[in-house]
C-alpha cells in the first residue's frame, strides 16, 4: 500500500483526484478496475491557532511540568 498526496479538483458536480503514474504501474492498475480509497485529510497548521482560547497556561510552565517525568 502507497500514500500519496493528491489535490482534490473540481470534476462536474463532484471532486476528483488523479493517480499518479507511478502508482497506477506500481499497484498494476487499469482502467474502469476497482480500487479502495482512504481518506485521511492533511490538516494545515494554521487550522489549529485559536482552537484553545481559555488556554491561559504559560508555555514554561508546560516545559516544566512535561520534564517531571524525565528528571
């Protein structure tokens, strides 16, 4: 099994992905065969600020608290 990053496009009314040919002759797929997709969405860093707003905790008071284990 591969991954492989892919853009999902505008295609009619749906999206759709091109594979690579790299993987299309790897996998050893043809044409109108059956395949199973997963998908698993790459989430972009900047999605993540701002999810946690009442965090008021200090960043050193973290460090410190994680390195009490290690100590």
């Amino acid at each position: 099994m591969n991954d492989v990053e892919c853009v999902a496009r505008k295609w009619g009314n749906s999206l759709g992905i091109i594979i690579p040919k790299d993987i299309v002759t790897e996998e050893n797929l043809a044409e109108n065969e059956k395949i199973v997709v997963t998908f698993k969405k790459k989430h972009k860093a900047k999605e993540f600020f701002g999810m946690l707003p009442d965090w008021k905790q200090p960043t050193s008071e973290l460090k410190h608290e994680m390195k009490k284990g290690w100590e």
